[in-house]
C-alpha cells in the first residue's frame, strides 16, 4: 500500500467573494513526482502556499508529512523543501558560504552540515566553485544548487514552484535528472511548470482550471482521455473554457 504524504480533502482559500481555490481533493505518495498544473489564475500558488503553512484556508482539509494545515504549520516547514521560480539564493554569498547559510537555517548538526555539503558538492560536482560568489554562476547552475539546497536537509516533500524558468532545454533535463535522483531517495516532489514536455516526467498530474481540479491521472491517461498527443492539447481543452485568465 503507498504511503500518503500528502493528504487534501475539499480544501478552499476564499479571498472576500472571490474564490481562489475551490474544494480541491488530492493525495500524493511517497517518492512520487506530482505535477500541479493550470494557466495563470488557476489557484496553484495560492494551494501550494497553503500546503507549505504560509496561508491559512478558509475551509477543507489537508496535511503535509502528516501535519496539519491549520494547527501544524511549523513541523510543515520542517518537513518540507522549497523552491520559488524567483531565484532564492544570496548571490553575494559563496557557494561554500550559501550552504552553510542554508544548513544553519534548517537546524543541522555539524556532522549533517558536512555530509550534506559532501553530497551537494560531489553530485554538481562543484569541487572547483566552491569559493566563487553565486552570482557569478551560469543560470542553470544557479538553478540546480538551489534545488539542492532545497533538500539539504533531507525533507520529506520538496515543492517546487516553476523551477526551471528561464533556462535552456539542456539544462531543463539535467534539472529533473537531479528530480530523479531525489525521489529515489525517498523524497515526494510536488511541482508546478508552465513547460507541457516537463509535464510528461511526473508520475501524475492535476490539471487545474479557475480554482478547481478538472483532471487528475497519468499523462499517458490524460492524454488517451483527451485525444491528445502532448499535454500541451491536453491543457488547452481544459482551459479553453476558463474564466480567469
């Protein structure tokens, strides 16, 4: 039977008369690469930022790594990993400095700290960059540092929020290679994207449309539900009909 990390019934975020997120209904499992996608407007960041403990709903329920929403949020945000599309990283810093910023900030031992460091460094291999300021890094390499950093700690869920904008298809792969990666090691990947080939890696997908889950399965179900050949069909015949945009 698959372990449940992440558990969420009928759970609304209401903003006066407007209704950001509808009654949603989902669970996702362990080690698994969940896709969270709709257009803009459709209510992802503002379900994601309920399920980190950043914003309280307005009805429903859920819980992540098995805390709960509205009583838990900070056992949530122990438990967790987080990824912005906005780059996270304090580029003044070093890549050394960046890492001990971060395990400091996630509560690691010195031994931790160490391991972990090890680990980042031997699978970006950035044994040589280790001195250099972040910002002088290329984007995809920015990119993939922050998604280890992400998981530094060891979370047992890692939310990513449109995490490889902005850099190129070469890059992309190698970024969800690190995903891979991730998730063999027993870590839930719960990610958002605006990039329908991206789409296909996730082991299932929830297609969002004006606050409300229209679809949830395989791509591959998706697609022979549809008729389409690409996600990029497939979220086009769920949206068509959208009122937000």
């Amino acid at each position: 039977m698959k372990e449940i990390v992440i558990q969420v019934d009928e759970l609304t975020k209401e903003f006066g008369h407007f209704v950001a997120v509808d009654k949603i209904t989902f669970e996702v499992y362990k080690s698994e690469i969940f896709g969270f996608l709709g257009a803009n407007g459709a209510g992802k960041t503002t379900a994601m930022r309920m399920l980190c403990g950043l914003s309280v709903p307005s009805s429903g329920s859920a819980t992540v790594a098995g805390f709960d929403v509205y009583r838990q949020t900070e056992q949530i945000k122990k438990s967790i990993g987080y990824m912005s599309q906005k780059f996270s990283l304090y580029e003044d810093l070093t890549v050394a400095e960046n890492i001990h910023l971060f395990g400091g900030i996630y509560g690691l031992t010195n031994r931790q700290m160490k391991e972990g460091r090890d680990r980042l460094v031997e699978r970006l291999g950035l044994h040589n960059e280790m001195k250099k300021r972040v910002g002088a890094l290329p984007m995809g390499w920015k990119q993939k540092l922050a998604f280890s950093l992400a998981i530094l700690h060891r979370p047992r869920v890692v939310f990513l929020d449109e995490p490889t904008g902005g850099v190129d298809p070469i890059t992309r792969r190698q970024f969800w290679d690190l995903i891979y990666e991730a998730t063999e090691e027993g870590i839930t990947v719960f990610v958002t994207t605006h990039y329908m080939d991206e789409a296909e890696y996730c082991d299932r997908i929830s297609m969002m449309v004006d606050g409300k889950i229209e679809a949830l399965d395989s791509p591959a179900n998706l697609k022979r539900r549809f008729s389409a050949s690409s996600m990029d069909e497939v979220l086009f015949q769920l949206a068509r009909g959208a009122k937000r945009n």
